[in-house]
C-alpha cells in the first residue's frame, strides 16, 4: 500500500506516526504496524520522530533479502516443526509414550504459533506464550520443547546463531514447590482399605515392584513365573536397564487372589467392565486403560477422610505409590545403586534420590565440643 501523501508540514514525520491537535495542541501517536493500536509519543515532536523511527526500524520488516539467499526466507515455526520430526525426532529413539507426550507439545505449539515467521520469534514472544498459556509443570515441558526445536532451527541455519536461543533465555520457573504432596504410608493404607480388590493388587504390586502405572497395568500373568516377574519400562523402553527381571516371591499370593475375580483375563490387574468397548491400546475387553485407572484411583483416594481439607491438586497420584515404595526400601537398609535404582530402572542416582525425598525430615547427627572455658582469656 502507497504511503499516506504528506503534507507540508508533516514533511519530518516518519511512516505511522501522527499528530493529532487536541485544544491547541499537537500530541504525537505511533500506530502500530502489525496490531493497529495507537501508542501515545507525547508533545515533543523531535522525541516522537525519533522514537518512531526506532519502532519502524523493529516492527516494520523489509524485504529479507539475506533470508532470501540462505533460504530462511518465508520459513515459519510449522515449516520449523515439520523438519524437528521429520530429521530429529527418529534419532532420539523415544518410548512410544514420551513421543506421543512430546507430539502432543509439538501439535499445541504448531497450532498456536505455527503461522509465525521462525526469524520473527524472538525472547519476548516465546516469554509471552509460556506465560499467557501454562503454568507450572505444563510451562516447563513446553519450554523444554522449544529450546529443543530452536536449538534444532540453529542447527540448520533456520535462525541466527548469534542471538542465541530465545526459549533457552526465558524463565525456567524450575524452583517452584512441587504441588503434589508425597504419599504417606498411612495414607497409602486407608486408600488400600476403600478400594476395590482389583485396585488393592494395583497397589500392593506398585509398592513393592517400584513400577509405575503404565508397568502395572500392563502385567500379565504369564509375565511372573518361578516367582520371577519380566518388566519392560515404557518410559525407557528402548534402554538396556528397562528391561526387568525381578525375582519378587511376595507376588505369588497377589497373583493368586487376582486369579480368583472369576473374570477371565490376561492381565493380572483386570476388572469387568459395565459395557465391552473397544478403545485405544486395549486389546482385551478386561484391560484398564491409564486414563480410566487414574479416574478409578483418584475416586478411591477421594473418599478417604485423610484427605478432607487438602485442595485436589495437592493430593498424591497413583506414581506417588512408586516414591513410597522407594523411601519405604531404603528405611529397610536396601541400598541405592546396587538395589533401588536398578529396580526402579533410573540410569541416574539423581534420579532415584529424588523420589525418596520429601517423605521426612532427615536429621544430621554432628557434634558440638567447644569447651567455652578453655577458650576465655
């Protein structure tokens, strides 16, 4: 579109500012280039030209002939997208669970800022869509999964290198308190005594296999023979220490009690459901899907009067059950490295040590031997 003609006494001003006269006198506005708002500059004409002229030179993009030559002309973050999953999601070699996660993030991002030029992002915009849209562990994945596609955008010359990441920039917001409070063994109990047979084993199991809800659910009878249960870990499934063989005798009698529900299943944790539908990753009419586990465990825990007064969010989870199990482990003596970690499947202590945290306060006994009489003058 043509510039507005100018007059001649707007012949200093600069493109989108203006100088509307209010009773005498004139005040200068700049419009914006991209949202169309009007942005006061005040009354001091040579101020307002100037500042103008450093707005035009920001938001108003002239032709990228560099881009042009480099190819990163035009490209934006679905283009951006596209290639991520494309070149480098098959090399991450991801569980079918963390890749679903992480197209999940992938999907999200691409519909809410997928129209946006890639050389056009900048910390202010990537620090503007975390804070507008998530919010505590949800902010933190998100971010991770844009300095990961950034990283990915300078590492094919699809973004400067020489301004550095601008989701690595932002606001890790890393330190906030978790909001989920660790299960107590007494809590684990009284949610023990209001659920249904088939949680009851659910629950036993996690404790003492350390395995997660996906583990759990997924058992089946065939899986445990001379009181020895096989356990690939879905989150790790493509690692050697995923794959388990935990010599467990404890679980013979849990698995007896599972096999007398008078339900014929596969799996040891099974229930008979009101109607038969087939869904997603169900292959047996009898098998509880993660979401319909979750929605069962969390209306058990709800009934407990231990947990009147506790806001939702801030009640334990099923995983918490894992953490227990940990924390209850290391109590009885059972070392981390040798015993606790390799059961757990972590290839990181880190790891392992943070999910026995928070269960109590740990006491460090030292001493205190200054004698005050020997040091007086």
């Amino acid at each position: 579109m043509a510039p507005r003609k100018r007059l001649r006494k707007n012949r200093e001003m600069v493109d989108n500012l203006y100088a509307p006269v209010k009773n005498g006198v004139t005040y200068y506005q700049y419009k914006h280039p991209i949202t169309g708002q009007f942005h006061s500059m005040g009354t001091n004409k040579q101020d307002a030209i100037a500042a103008a002229r450093q707005l035009n030179n920001i938001l108003v993009k002239e032709r990228d002939l560099v881009g042009e030559v480099l190819g990163t002309a035009g490209k934006d973050i679905n283009h951006l997208i596209g290639r991520y999953r494309k070149e480098l999601l098959p090399t991450k070699r991801l569980a079918d669970g963390t890749q679903k996660i992480l197209e999940y993030r992938l999907n999200r991002i691409d519909r809410d800022i997928g129209t946006k030029q890639i050389d056009e992002v900048d910390v202010q915009t990537i620090a503007k869509y975390l804070d507008d849209n998530f919010e505590r562990d949800a902010y933190i994945k998100h971010r991770a999964t844009l300095i990961d596609l950034f990283r990915f955008a300078i590492m094919k010359g699809l973004y400067p290198a020489d301004i550095g990441n601008p989701a690595e920039i932002t606001y890790a917001k890393s330190e906030y308190e978790k909001n989920r409070r660790r299960l107590t063994l007494e809590q684990f109990w009284q949610i023990h005594a209001q659920a249904e047979p088939w949680m009851q084993h659910a629950m036993e199991i996690a404790l003492i296999t350390l395995q997660g809800r996906a583990e759990v659910i997924n058992m089946k009878f065939a899986d445990y023979k001379d009181q020895v249960l096989q356990v690939i870990r879905q989150k790790s499934s493509k690692h050697e220490h995923s794959h388990l063989m935990i010599h467990c005798p404890q679980l013979e009698e849990i698995i007896i009690k599972a096999r007398q529900s008078n339900v014929p299943s596969p799996y040891i944790i099974h229930r008979r459901p009101v109607r038969k539908v087939e869904a997603e990753g169900r292959d047996h009419w009898t098998k509880l899907t993660p979401n319909t586990f979750t929605a069962e465990f969390r209306k058990t825990r709800d009934k407990c009067e231990c947990f009147e007064g506790t806001p939702r969010e801030h009640r334990p989870t099923f995983h918490e059950i894992r953490a227990l199990g940990s924390w209850l482990y290391k109590q009885q003596g059972y070392d981390n490295e040798t015993y606790i970690q390799p059961l757990m499947a972590h290839a990181d202590p880190k790891m392992t040590e943070h999910y026995q945290q928070g269960h109590e306060r740990e006491w460090v006994r030292v001493e205190a031997g200054l004698v005050i009489k020997q040091v007086q003058k």
